[in-house]
C-alpha cells in the first residue's frame, strides 16, 4: 500500500499539539489545529465584541494556545508562507473536515478513557486509510487501541514528539499490535526526510525510552536532593550540564514540559510498571502536587519551580518548603569548580563524582542509581546501548547518553566502587566485564565506533548517527 501526507489535523492544542502544528506548517504541510470550544464568553471575550456564535470565539481555545506557546517558544513560523499553512477550529464545528486529511495526531491529555471518547468520534468522521497517531507520552499504544475496528488499527501507532517541537529531533516511533511494518517504515522516511527529525523505532513499553527513563532520573533526583536538603539551584547544577545531561538539569525541563503533564506520566509509570525497582518513588511529591493545586504548573503558566519577575535580576527559584519564591542563589560546591576546569566531558563527570564534598557524593549517589538503572532496562525498553543513548541525546538534550556516562567515568572502576559501598550492580554490566569487555562502546583499527551488545556479549559496529 501507498502511503501519502500533505495535510495533517492536530486535535489537541495544547503546548505539545500547537508545538507540532508549527512544525509541520513550517515543513509545508496544510495544518487543522482543532480544540474544544470555550465554557463561556470571558469578560475579556465581551470586551471584544465577541459573542457565542462567531468563529474567532469558538476558536479561541486553539488559536490562543498557539500564540501562547509561540510567546514561550520562539519565533513559531520560518515564514509568513508558514503562517498560511495552519487553520484553526474547534471539535464541535470542524470535526468533520478530518475526513480531507491524510495525518490525524491526537495531542489530548494523558487519560485513557478521554481519549477513547475521542477516538470513537475521530473513527466517525476519518476517511479509511487515513492515518491516525498518538503522540501519548507513555500510554501503551495497545491500550489506547484496544476498542478500534481492524481498518483503523490497521492504520494506527504512536509518534512521540519532544518539546519545544521545533528544536528537538526525537521522534519515538510506536507500532501498534496491528500496525503493517510497511506503515511504520513509511512514518519513519517522512518523519526523516519531510520533517527533518530523527526517528527511532521504540518498544510499545511504559513511557518508551525517554520518559520511562528521565522520569526515573528526576524522581531519583528530587528524592535525594530533598535528603540532603538542597535548593533548587544545587539540585539543577548538580545534575545538569555538569553531568554531561540537559542544561535544564531537572527542574527546568520540568517547568518546560508542565508539572501537570509530569504527573501524569509519573501516574502512567506507577501503573502500567508493576515489578520496576523504582516503583516505591514513582509518585507524585507532596510539595510538586501542592504546585500543582496552586497553578504553578511551569512555563505554560509562567511560574513553576523558577520564575522571572521581568526585572534586572528578576529569575526567582521556589523554596521547596515554604512554595515561596526567592532571588537565584549560586551554587557552590568544589566538584563544580573543578569540573568547569576540565578540559573535556569525560574529566568533567570525573570531577563530579570523584570528589570528597556534599556536592560530589550528591552527584555520584544519583548517577550511580540511574546508570543501574538504565542497565536494568535492557531488553525491556531496548535491546542497545545506542538506541538508548541516543534516545536520550536526541529528546532531552544530553550531552553524553547514560552509557557513554558510565564509560567516561569508568566502568571497572565505578563497578569497584558500587560493590564496596554496598550498591547493586546491573546484572548485564558484571557480564560485560566478566566477559573482558571493560567498557560499552570501542572504537577499533578500522576507526569505527562499536558498541557493546548485551545478547551476544560482544561488540558490534555502531548505527546511529
């Protein structure tokens, strides 16, 4: 069968739905973004002269996500020809126009049973053959299209954008049980090739790679920074840039993601990951659903765990007790000025865990943690060291996956030190070195760079570029 898109409907406008409306109107597509109607006219609506009737005010929810989320994103168009290419409306008056589009990407909010009320109208007005995407953050696919007729199954998988959709490559790609290979390989070329992302094929496993992963590492984080009493700002300098991750570290990829949506995906880990080790913290902290009650909720609010009063020196962090905010503080830790001096990543992350200060033993307690971690999900979420590392690269901006991590620190030497201290070690890592294999990725005579296969305990040639 022949697959084609040119004209995609997004349902769903929120940051992420109005995210990926900008990109595909950037890459020529002609765009629907549609989102509910308003409860009522605001006074701000009347003010205007709107009234119920009248499309600018049934559209209002989509097109005033949309301009918020530019405001917040940056510049949302390449060009004015770009701007053409989106339309807004809403699901009461454009639902059924969805039968003219090639692509419909469901961006709703992470609730199985909301979804599957809008899937069964989406399965009333699409076309057959009309592809059909989730861009969950997590649900299993096969859930999500348990209850669909065999023609639209058929037509069916997740692709999982990464926000701000503009400037991160990742895709996650997710076939369904019923999804032809033909489909999935054709997403993959046109996500690649028309898109300019980077695709990856990904297990239909409790929030794929990335999030199953970097929710890990932030609760880890949050767990043991609210141990050693630590600030937001340590917190962040400790686990971000400085251990080859994200320059927004925890709590700012936080507040860009939204509190909310992170609680749901923490929600969506607990129940659909019954044997994760990890499972005792993969729950909500109290302080982070305070915030969320009092509409702290990050960047879509303009104040989550930082905010910017819009005055000289105006960034403020929010004390994780009292949930009142106050001026930056600068971290001072001695592994942190030792690894600005490092003259590369791998004497950087040394500096960081091979230290004697709190800030050391801080930054070794939660990677020692998150390398295992990864580790252990070998097989489960991925059958690669690559996959994983790039996954992690291309969709949250690390510097250095969790396994190149773990080879720039040492991986005999960490090992060492993880069984002294009375630490488990991932079961596919002692294999690895039993097998005389002392790190995760070689380059050999020839120049190539191979990495470690756990299946057949040897290395092979690298894929992923």
């Amino acid at each position: 069968m022949g697959y084609s898109i040119t004209r995609a409907v997004i349902i769903g406008a929120g940051v992420m739905g109005a995210g990926i409306a900008a990109h595909l109107a950037n890459c020529g597509l002609k765009v629907l973004l549609l989102d509910r109607v308003p409860a009522g006219l605001s006074r701000a609506d009347m003010e205007r002269g709107w009234r119920e009737d009248i499309p600018e005010w049934r559209n209002s929810i989509a097109s005033s996500n949309f301009a918020h989320m530019a405001s917040i994103s940056g510049p949302a168009f390449i060009s004015p020809a770009s701007r053409d290419n989106i339309k807004f409306g809403n699901m009461e008056d454009n639902i059924h126009e969805i039968g003219a589009y090639d692509w419909i990407i469901e961006t709703i909010m992470e609730d199985l049973e909301v979804k599957a009320c809008l899937y069964a109208t989406i399965e009333l007005h699409r076309r057959p053959e009309t592809i059909v995407t989730t861009n969950t953050s997590g649900i299993p696919i096969r859930q999500i299209s348990r209850e669909f007729s065999d023609e639209m199954a058929q037509h069916f998988l997740g692709t999982h954008f990464f926000n701000p959709t503009t400037y991160i490559p990742l895709v996650e790609v997710i076939p369904g049980p019923e999804t032809p290979a033909a489909l999935t390989d054709f997403m993959v070329r046109f996500l690649r090739e028309r898109l300019g992302k980077r695709p990856l094929v990904v297990r239909d496993s409790p929030n794929f790679i990335c999030n199953r992963l970097a929710v890990a590492f932030f609760l880890n984080v949050l767990y043991w920074g609210r141990e050693r009493g630590f600030t937001v700002e340590e917190i962040d300098a400790l686990c971000g840039r400085a251990l080859g991750r994200s320059r927004g570290a925890a709590f700012q990829t936080a507040d860009t993601i939204g509190l909310d949506t992170a609680a749901l995906v923490i929600r969506n880990i607990w129940e659909n990951a019954p044997h994760d080790e990890r499972r005792a913290i993969f729950v909500v902290p109290d302080y982070v659903q305070r915030m969320i009650d009092k509409n702290l909720l990050g960047a879509k609010t303009g104040q989550g765990f930082y905010r910017n009063t819009g005055q000289e020196n105006g960034r403020q962090a929010i004390d994780l007790d009292a949930l009142e905010y106050r001026p930056l503080v600068k971290p001072d830790f001695p592994c942190l000025q030792a690894a600005e001096q490092a003259g590369n990543l791998a004497g950087q992350l040394q500096a960081m865990v091979w230290g004697d200060d709190p800030g050391s033993q801080f930054a070794w307690e939660i990677l020692a943690s998150d390398l295992n971690y990864a580790a252990n999900r070998l097989g489960e979420i991925a059958d690669s060291v690559e996959v994983i590392d790039k996954a992690m690269q291309w969709g949250y901006a690390w510097q250095l996956g969790p396994f190149e991590c773990w080879d720039a620190i040492g991986v005999e030497r960490s090992v060492e030190r993880m069984k002294k201290e009375g630490l488990p070690v991932a079961r596919y890592v002692e294999e690895m070195l039993l097998f005389g294999c002392p790190s995760f990725y070689i380059r050999k005579l020839d120049g190539a760079r191979y990495y470690y296969d756990f299946r057949t305990y040897s290395y092979r040639p690298c894929q992923l570029n």
